[in-house]
C-alpha cells in the first residue's frame, strides 16, 4: 500500500497518467492518503474516484489517518478534537459520535478505511509520538473510548484500524526516528498495553496496525543492523511471535494486520527496504504500508516466494482477509456505480 504525496516534486492533488499504469501495473490492493492530497472537498472527491477506476475488480482500500486532534489529514470538512480531549470528557457517547462523524464525512469522499483509533496507553510522560494522540494513561478508559470511536466509525462502513501494536505509548524513542523499546514482561503488557487491543478485537475491530518498537521480553530474536553492524532485536513489525503467535494465536485476531509506515528510520536504517517487506508478510502482516521503492520490493516478494522463503499459502491467508474486509465494506467496484456529478453534488449540497 504505497503513498503517492508528492510527484516530481509537486503535490498529487489528481490523477496522473504514471500513477494509473501504477495502479494497474502493480495490481495494487490499496492507497494511503495524506494532507498534501486531500485539499478540498471536490477535488479529494474526484483524486478518490479516480483511483477507484484504475482499480481491478475489488477495489482499492483507500485509506487515511483521519484520527483527530494533531494527526488530521483532511483540510476541509469538520476538525474535531484528539484523544486526549476526548478521554478528558470520559464519555463513551462522545467518543462515538465522533468517530461517526469523521466516518461520515470520510465515507462521502469516497475513502473507505481509516488508521484510527489510537489505542496506546500513555503512560510514559517521556514519549515523544504518542502524546495527546492516546485517550490516557488508564487502560480501561483507552479501550472503553476506543471502541465507542471505533463502533462510530465504522457504523458508517469506513472500516477502523486499532493502533500502534502492542503499544507504543511506554516509549521515549520516536520510531520515526529510532527503535525504541517496550521491556516489560507478557503479563504486565496484558494488564496493560495489550488490554486495550484485545478489547477492540473482541468487539469486532477490522484492522490492526503494527509498531516499530522492540519487546524484547515476547521475543528476543536478536538480528544485525545493516546500518551499524550491531546486533539490534527485531521490532513487533517484523516478528512472528509477536504478530502470528500473540497477536492470531494467543489474542484471537482474524482481521487484517497492517504494518506501520515501512519508510520510518525504525525500519530503514536497520533491514533495508526488501528485506524489512519479507520479514514483516512472513511474521502475519497482510498489508505492507508505504515501502520503500514498489518495484524492488514487489520483485523482492515474488523472489522471496518463488525460493520458498515465503509460502504461497502464506499469500492466500493474507488475501483471503484483506478480501473478507472488502466483502464486509462494500469495497467492491460496482456494476453501475454512482456517477461522480451525483456524488459531487450530494457532497456540495
């Protein structure tokens, strides 16, 4: 699921020809949406609409981080408050009102999936990432909050996304920036980073994003750095007894998991583009977000499948839930859809 912000140096604003053969060439599942291409109503409108045309029969899952507060991508339509504000009120009924109206006015642009709620506890006053982006420091009020928002949410069919898994709220490291660690044991995670994941799963949440963050009590895989040499641990993007064994086995996930940006220094600076991309579909992801260079990576995965590093039945269970979540949304390119001057004029009016 790439990122196509900007295009010889100029926002992507519409559709461009390069972009479209992309889309085809790659038989691409999925696009995330940033600030630089979302500007106004119509014209986020038509950009959504286009990329659906240039989709194969499924349908893209057009996606963006529309959570509220400081991580607002949208430039017009309604800006409501983050978590923090949210979880000051300590209503539920809130907090679901407002994720029905970010689905509402995300779903009349036509984008379908939205990386929200942030269910990170915020209990490390040091975190420079997380912040006012987490609804508190009490587990309870994270997972009440969060699934009223998701519940909101996705009672607009915009399909929501729990994040940053396991937790990257006990953190001082910005994993934009660097790999931070989280070194508490499995049961203390359960009481606490965990309880709000497992919370929204058991009621129903579509997606789960990963975190680029260290947990060396679950695993203790020790890999080296391509950047230094060093022996560094393997962040929960990348492990498959975070993700496959904790996440499916232990906690009961079926949904689809996506990775947290591949193009953040966590990850680049340590496993290099491809390799980072084989690791993280052979630890459960089934969505790798915003790799570093499409035609390497998509090469490096056909290789890595072909040799037998990756099974295709590793594949299959991948497509198998991203084309559930489809079925469920409606993410479907219809027979006859609704010609875009009829949406563009409901939206208007």
């Amino acid at each position: 699921m790439p990122d196509f912000r900007k295009w010889n140096g100029e926002n992507v604003t519409e559709m461009l020809p390069e972009i479209e053969h992309l889309v085809k060439d790659y038989h691409l599942g999925g696009v995330i949406l940033f600030r630089e291409n979302v500007v106004t109503t119509e014209q986020t409108t038509r950009l959504v609409n286009d990329y659906q045309e240039a989709a194969e029969k499924f349908g893209l899952l057009m996606t963006i981080d529309q959570e509220g507060g400081i991580v607002t991508r949208l430039q017009s339509g309604t800006d409501m408050p983050g978590n923090m504000a949210l979880g000051a009120t300590r209503s539920t009924d809130i907090s679901y009102n407002v994720g029905k109206a970010i689905g509402e006015e995300l779903s009349a642009l036509g984008i379908n999936t939205n990386f929200a709620p942030v269910l990170d506890v915020n209990n490390n006053p040091d975190n420079p990432v997380i912040g006012v982006r987490s609804f508190g420091e009490d587990p309870d009020l994270v997972a009440d909050m969060g699934i009223a928002y998701t519940k909101g949410l996705q009672s607009t069919g915009v399909a929501a996304t729990a994040k940053h898994f396991p937790g990257h709220g006990d953190t001082d490291v910005d994993s934009h920036l660097g790999l931070p660690e989280v070194p508490h044991d499995k049961e203390r995670l359960k009481e606490v980073e965990l309880y709000p994941f497992q919370q929204a799963m058991d009621a129903g949440i579509d997606m789960i994003m990963t975190a680029h963050v260290t947990f060396p009590k679950i695993d203790d895989t020790k890999v080296i750095s391509k950047k230094t040499g060093e022996e560094i641990a393997l962040p929960a993007t990348l492990s498959h007894k975070v993700l496959t064994e904790l996440m499916r086995e232990e906690m009961g996930f079926d949904g689809v998991i996506t990775t947290d940006a591949l193009n953040m220094n966590a990850i680049t600076d340590h496993f290099g583009s491809v390799d980072a991309v084989i690791r993280a579909v052979k630890a459960g992801s089934d969505i790798v977000l915003m790799p570093v260079g499409l035609e390497e990576v998509r090469n490096g995965l056909l290789t890595a499948i072909e040799e037998g590093e990756i099974t295709e039945e590793r594949i299959e269970a991948s497509v198998e839930r991203i084309l559930t979540l489809k079925l469920e949304r409606g993410i479907i390119k219809q027979e006859s859809p609704q010609p875009l001057d009829e949406k563009l004029q409901t939206l208007l009016t």
